[in-house]
C-alpha cells in the first residue's frame, strides 16, 4: 500500500479550491485537475509499506500529535513546480510556527522509530492540478487569477493511501489522531 502523512481539509475549503481550480482551468491547454475530495495538505510522503509497518506508522502519528497544538494554516496565492511533463500548480501556503512545529516533531518520530530525515526541504503546498500546459504562459494566470487567502483550522494529522479506482487517484484516510489540547499556550 502507498501511504502518506497530511492534513485533510473541510468540505467548505475542498469547494473553495475546487472553484478557483476551475478558474485556473480556463488558462490552461490542458491537465489534470485534482478532484475536490483529494485536496489536502501532505506533510511526509513514505511511499509503498507492507500493511503489517501500519502499527508503527500509527505510533509515529500519535507520537507527533502528543507534541503539538492544534494551530492554523493560511493558503495563498498560486505557485507552480516546473516539470517536464507538464507543470503542477498549487496554493502555497503562509510559513507559519504551528506548522513548521507540525513537521518537526514529525521528522522526529520517524527518525526515532529509525527513517531516515527527510532531505528535500519542506515546500507546503496544495496541489490543484497536475501535468498542466498554459495557453498563455502561467504569468498571466498569477497576474488575473485574484484569490483570498484561506483560513483552515488544524485540529488532527492522518495517514492516507493512495489508489488507483477506476484509472483514478484517489486519497483514503486510513487513521487519524487528534492534535493535543494540553499542549496549547
């Protein structure tokens, strides 16, 4: 099973970004535009597990989350990574402490339960779209695309799998922990 650590968002944020992905969608040749039930915010990527490694992928997530508050992130303007295969575009996100704490402790645990840490640096985003060709250049997407900063409350952490259904990806929650109260300021 493939799996990864995020964050899942509320039905009113997935709407929101579904809406101004299809903004986006009219600047573009082509892609492949995230569905609204997959929005969410990855924080470590792990990759292909045996089901049994679960248990210790469950004991990393509790562990981080017994270290942290629930805190906030705001999503901003658009962004894009530059790939050969076509760009992806997200909203990036404000670098703020609770996350920043959030991937921390998180990289903790891993290395704790013996993972490696993460090389790549941190980068949060959330992705709209995938393998996208503009018509125009992605310049005129930033300078005419206007949207508001998004306000999400962070409350809990989860481990998701990633599948295929029907040629589709699709992100299943497989558990989730909340985030500890006793740990607020």
């Amino acid at each position: 099973m493939r799996i990864f650590f995020g964050i899942a968002f509320p039905d009113k944020i997935k709407e929101q970004l579904k809406t101004e992905a299809a903004v986006c969608r009219e600047y573009c040749e082509k892609g492949r535009f995230m569905q609204e039930e997959n929005f969410h915010l990855t924080l470590r990527f792990v990759g292909e597990v045996e089901p049994p490694m679960l248990e210790t992928f469950q004991q990393i997530l509790e562990e981080t989350a017994e270290q942290v508050a629930p805190f906030q992130i705001h999503l901003t303007g658009l962004g894009r990574f530059s790939k050969r295969g076509g760009d992806i575009l997200f909203r990036g996100l404000r670098r703020e402490r609770g996350l920043g704490g959030l991937v921390r402790n998180l990289d903790r645990a891993f290395k704790k339960q013996g993972f490696p840490v993460e090389k790549m640096p941190f980068r949060p985003h959330v992705t709209l779209a995938r393998r996208v060709y503009w018509a125009d250049g992605f310049e005129k997407v930033q300078r005419e695309v206007k949207l508001e900063d998004l306000e999400i409350d962070v409350s809990q952490i989860m481990i998701m799998e990633s599948v295929r259904v029907n040629g589709e990806l699709v992100y299943r929650p497989i558990t989730h922990v909340n985030l500890n109260k006793q740990t607020e300021e």
